[in-house]
C-alpha cells in the first residue's frame, strides 16, 4: 500500500528467483516494478504530505509553465537541466552522474548503501531521507500559484540529481543482493510481513 512496502514486497518476490520448483511470480514484471518503485522513494514528493498528495494540488508556475510541485520535481527540473546542462542528451547526463559517483560523491557512496536498520533493502531509511528533502527543499518556500524559478531551480536541482544517483546505485545494491545467492541467503531481508 506505500512504496516502502512495494519495494519490500517486490525484492521478497525476487528472492524466488531460481527456487525449485519455479516461481509462482512473474519476475520480469516484478523487477520492473522493483526499479520503478527504488527510484519513486528517491524522488522526494513521492513521501511528501498526504494533504496535498504529494505537492500535486499545490499549483505552481516553474518559470512560465503551470504546473501542480509534484511535476516540477519529478519533470520540469530534469528536463530543466538536460536543456541547461546536458544539451538534452540523456548520454551525457549519465556520464555526468557517472563522474560525481567517482569523484564528486565518492567519500558519500559508502554510506549510501548502508543503512541504520541494515535491512536488505533499507526502503524505509531511503524514504526517510526523502521526507527531510520534502521538507527542506520541495516544500520549502513554496506557495500555492508562486512562481518557481531560478533560485529554486538552481539550489533544487543539485538534489535531484544526487537522488538520481543514490538511486541508481542503491538498486544496484538490492539486485546484487538478491542475484547473489550465497550473499543473500546468508543476510537477513527484513522483520516486517507483508501481506
């Protein structure tokens, strides 16, 4: 019913990846879900407030556009930055993202794959994590038809594409867990039933 349990209930899923007799879950689907839902609670309106679902009742314009804030953070600002930054070349964002995991964000990665539970998939830290953005960037000095520009934009989009990267990265971490049997057997996956 949350993306937390979504991810939980996808990864358990996957764990039946090569148990005898076959599955009784279509894995392909549920590794499209798994890597939806990883990058869904890094974007930090997905754990935003229920009231205004997420920032999509709070209309706003991002620059001269309309739009509701939940779009701004999961559209405007990336498609803002690839204009801006990447020369709308997908190629050349990842290998941006790519450059700060090694040199920017290297001494963060480390911590990136940990977390305070030391679950298997850590879901509920990385929407933790989110709740503070939404609080500290998303929301922050946001009004209902204020018009977002430059200076939301240029001190937001940092943290989107760290999210970005954090994601990315922390699927990874998930799918090497559970692909990697005599790894993930010996883990535990997580104390919480979901039914």
């Amino acid at each position: 019913m949350c993306v937390v349990g979504a991810i939980n209930n996808y990864t358990d899923q996957l764990y039946t990846y090569g148990d005898s007799p076959k599955s009784s879950y279509n894995l392909t689907e549920s590794l499209m879900f798994l890597a939806h839902f990883v990058g869904d609670v890094h974007q930090p309106l997905h754990v935003g407030y229920e009231e205004d679902e997420g920032g999509n009742t709070i209309m706003v314009r991002w620059y001269r556009r309309k739009a509701n804030l939940h779009h701004v953070w999961d559209v405007s600002i990336i498609d803002t930055v690839m204009k801006d930054f990447y020369n709308k070349s997908l190629d050349t964002m990842v290998a941006a993202l790519q450059t700060n995991l090694t040199e920017g964000w290297s001494d963060d990665v480390g911590h990136w794959e940990n977390c305070a539970n030391k679950k298997a998939t850590c879901a509920n830290d990385y929407a933790i994590e989110s709740i503070h953005l939404s609080c500290n960037y998303a929301y922050k000095d946001v009004v209902q038809n204020i018009t977002l520009g430059d200076d939301y934009y240029f001190t937001r989009y940092p943290v989107v594409e760290k999210r970005l990267a954090q994601a990315g990265v922390r699927l990874a971490l998930i799918l090497n867990r559970i692909f990697d049997k005599k790894k993930a057997d010996t883990m535990p996956l997580y104390d919480v039933q979901i039914s």
